[in-house]
C-alpha cells in the first residue's frame, strides 16, 4: 500500500482529528490548511499525493482553490468535501477538473478509498500494464519472426504502438528497453519482408498487394464523389500512426472513426515521391513520363510539390470526372486561420482538399534547432509536441467546423518518420541525393548487405534519371554518412527523426474515414 502525503484543507479542521488519526495510523501523512489562502501557499511550496478540500469555506471557497490548484499544479488529485449535493456546484467541480467528491460527514474508510481510486489506482495501473506486456512478450516476438504478409505486419504495427502508448501512460519506465529492443526485431524482419516482397507489387496487374497512396482517389474518393458526397481530405505530412492514436480521441470529440487502415507508403518514403503519387494517381514513373511538365528529379532545381493541384486536376480528368475542388496547403498558422475565415468558400466545394506540413517541419527543426531537439527528445516528447500542436492549432478549429456538416473527412499523410542513430557509409558523386535515408545516383558505392538496392527503377515505378542511376534504401534507424564527413553527420543526425528508407514507423501510414457525430 503506497503511504500517501495527504493535505486535508477545511475551516472546521479540528472537527476531524478522527479522521485525520485514522489516516496516519494507516501510515499516511497528514498536512493541514484551516483556510483557502494558506491552501494555496503550502501547495505551492509543497509535493502532496492527494488533496481533501472543504468546498464551502469564508473567504476563499474550495472551489476557487480548486482552480488556483490546478492551474500551477494540475497533477496532483483534489477531492471535494461538501455538504451540498446540489447539481450546480457538482458540475462548477467537474468543470473545475476535480479527481472525486465525497458527501458530508464523511467516515474513515470512505477517505481510504478515495486515496486508493485516485493515489494507489495509478501505480497499480501502471504495474498492471507492465505486467500485461510482459505477459504479451513472447507471443509479439513470435508474431514478429512469423509475419508474411502486409496483413500480419498491419495486425503486428497496431499492437506494437498499442503497447507503447499504453506503456508512456502508465508512467512505468520499467519495460521500456524491452519494448525498443523487441521494435528494433519487428524493424530488422519487417526490412527482410520489404526485400522479398515489394518489388512484386509493381508488377503490371498484380493482384495481391497493398494499398499505396497512389490508389486513395480511385479507391476511397472518387465512389464518394460518384454518389455526390461532399468531402474533405485532410493531409498531415510526415504523421506517423503512433501520432494519429494520440490526436483521435480529441477528433474523436467531435468525430466518430468510421474507418481506420494502415496502407503502405511507396518508396522513398519522402514528399516529392509519395504526394505527388497521392494526388496524380500515378507511380512517381508514370508521373515523369506523363506529366513531365509537372515533375522535377532530386538533382534539379525547384521546388518538387509545388503542381499537385494540376496532379489533382489531371487525375479527375483521366478518370472523366468534372469535380469542383480547393486546395490548400498550410505552411503556418496565419495560413490555416485564413482557410478557416473562409470556410464558407471551403462548403462551395464538392471537395476540399488541405495540407498541413506542421509535423514535417517539426522533424526537421528538431534536427536543426537545439530547443526543439530538446522539447522532442525522444519518441514519447516527440508524439507529445505534436499533440499540444494539434490541440492548439487551426487545424481542429476546422475539424469542429466540419463537423456541424454533411461532410465525409479524411485524415491522413504521404509517409512517416524514424528516429535514426546507426550510421552507415556510403559514397556517391557530386550529383547523389541529399537525403539520408535513401540515395539515387550513378556511381554509388555501399555494403550491400547493409541496403535495399534497387538497381532497375522502373521496376519500382521510379523515374530514371541517368542509364546507370539506381537507388538504395537505409534500413531500421540506419542513415547514411559520407566517410570524408563522416564524424559530422553521426555527430548532428544521431538521434533525429528523419525519413526516406524502409521502417514500421515511415511505410505503415494511417488512412483515417471520420463521420460527424451529429449525422444521422
């Protein structure tokens, strides 16, 4: 049984020695406030595990100490003690963010329980859930070695992620080396399965093989368009599955999940190959040979998504389709604030279609900038930044509009992120990509072993460049180092997120179908 570190706050507090003797002979410590205003102060100089506060006191009354509590200390669970059992003041302490209640007079073992629901229910959870994963260990690890379909590795990611956020909000670090090791297996055997498999896919025809971003508008957009639905595609570049677990249940306030999938994002896993496919329809080699005017090879200059309105455009024509439809794409949040200040221009439309890019650039200014690096510094502060991003953002202001209307929502992203910190050599010439999860080029020299090679492009549905070019994907949380450079690129890009290669967390992309909760 935890031994708690109780403040008991009530102006009658001599009136409870009985309560208070009970407490501390079952090993609890007890503090004491005889008004709201020494309340506050002790709490500000003070740790306690758990808040017992008479909500009708003179002067300052329980519930603005409440507030006061909360603001500064918004962890620690405050339980009201009242005589009044009227509704108003239940619903002033639940919309003050109050643990529990408990009515006048209140006995011993009513107060033993609070502490236990509100104190020891969290450490019990947080063991419960450690212990559950323990218990679900072996059989991932089976799961892992015998995955051999896209359909095991969807089945395979969702528990894993499951497991990570379960195991971030217990607050129980215990498993958390077990849990990254047992990631790194399913990483190192799902590259194993990319090798074998993916190449296949693109073969002309071929039947069994996943959704790609390249087929959403044929698949899920274009039926809902036919049937004259209004829609509203939403695209968050760079949001990784884990990310979209923690964001669904504020959406979820407002919007029911009609249909959650993982679909598979195309290699590389970077903007320029797998929007474009996304809004063209097309392999990022059909693109090149039919629209050539509309795309830009990693070597030249300009900016590589910048016609996917036109990609768009020509899509519904090639399927003869007359579809009115707005795009825009949110590079800040003046940007977004705009969209929403004409939202009514938005409904004009039988399709809207809207970027946001905050989450890419927070993986790149977590690479480049050191407060950022430090906010996000590892998986869990990563997924957390971008929650406080979305709930904050112009974005759900948008999603609470949409979801006043007859409108079908989408979420969903190009490609994901990993957090990189093995590197690997490579050399290639002045004319090689940049990216550090994958190179296209001539002349590139590697370790086989340590890369996904794709010496004929076209059999990948990628553009050729040069007869000889070829590419290769890094794989896991592999990157890619120039050996004359070598010290400087382990040094800045150990442990940044990055994108491009072959891993759970940038192919296993989230494709998200939200229904208002309003329709009928």
């Amino acid at each position: 049984m935890i031994k708690a570190k109780v403040l008991w706050v009530d102006d009658e507090i001599d009136l409870l020695r009985i309560q208070i003797l009970y407490l501390e002979e079952k090993g609890h410590t007890v503090f004491t406030a005889n008004n709201g205003y020494d309340a506050v102060e002790l709490v500000k100089e003070n740790n306690y595990d758990i808040i017992f506060l008479d909500e009708n006191m003179p002067g300052i009354s329980g519930l603005d100490v409440l507030t006061e509590v909360k603001r500064f200390k918004p962890a620690i669970p405050v339980v009201m003690v009242t005589k009044n059992e009227e509704e108003d003041i239940m619903d002033d302490a639940v919309g003050s963010k109050i643990d529990d209640y408990l009515i006048k007079p209140v006995n011993p073992k009513q107060i033993i329980l609070s502490i236990k629901k509100n104190v020891e229910n969290k450490q019990l959870i947080s063991e419960k859930t450690s212990q559950r994963y323990q218990t679900k260990f072996s059989e991932l690890g089976i799961k892992i070695s015998q995955a051999d379909t896209y359909t095991d590795w969807f089945a395979l990611y969702n528990e894993l992620v499951y497991w990570e956020l379960e195991l971030d909000k217990s607050g129980d670090n215990t498993m958390d080396e077990v849990l990254i090791q047992q990631k790194e297996d399913a990483n190192i055997e799902f590259s194993k399965f990319i090798k074998k498999h993916y190449l296949k896919w693109f073969i002309p025809d071929a039947e069994d093989r996943p959704l790609m971003p390249f087929d959403f508008f044929r698949k899920r957009a274009i039926p809902l368009l036919d049937a004259k639905k209004k829609i509203c595609v939403i695209v968050i570049d760079n949001l990784r599955f884990d990310q979209w677990k923690l964001i669904e249940p504020v959406i979820n306030q407002y919007f029911e999940t009609e249909k959650e999938e993982l679909w598979f994002s195309l290699l590389p896993t970077a903007t320029q190959y797998a929007r474009n496919a996304f809004f063209a329809g097309l392999t990022p080699l059909e693109i090149s040979k039919r629209y050539p005017q509309y795309w830009l090879n990693d070597e030249e200059e300009g900016g590589k998504n910048v016609f996917e309105k036109e990609l768009l455009a020509e899509l519904f024509q090639r399927y003869r389709r007359k579809v009115k439809f707005s795009y825009d794409k949110i590079l800040n949040n003046k940007a977004g604030e705009k969209v929403n200040e004409n939202f009514s221009n938005l409904l004009q439309n039988q399709l809207s279609v809207v970027i946001y890019n905050f989450v890419d650039i927070l993986s790149h200014a977590r690479t480049d900038t050191k407060m950022i690096r430090e906010l996000a510094h590892g998986e869990s502060a990563y997924r957390d930044l971008t929650l406080t991003w979305f709930e904050h953002s112009p974005l759900l202001e948008l999603l609470k509009r949409l979801s006043e209307e007859d409108v079908t929502v989408f979420i969903t992203t190009d490609h994901g992120t990993v957090n990189v910190n093995n590197p690997i050599k490579v050399v290639g010439d002045r004319n090689t990509t940049t990216n550090l999860r994958y190179k296209q080029g001539r002349n590139l020299a590697y370790n086989k072993k340590e890369v996904f090679e794709i010496t004929i492009p076209e059999e990948a549905g990628l553009p050729v460049t040069n007869i000889s070019s070829s590419y290769i994907f890094a794989y896991n949380s592999d990157f890619f180092a120039y050996p004359n450079n070598y010290n400087h690129y382990v040094k800045y890009y150990k442990n940044t997120f990055q994108h491009g290669g072959i891993s759970l967390e940038e192919m296993l992309i989230p494709y998200i179908t939200l229904k208002p909760k309003n329709r009928k």
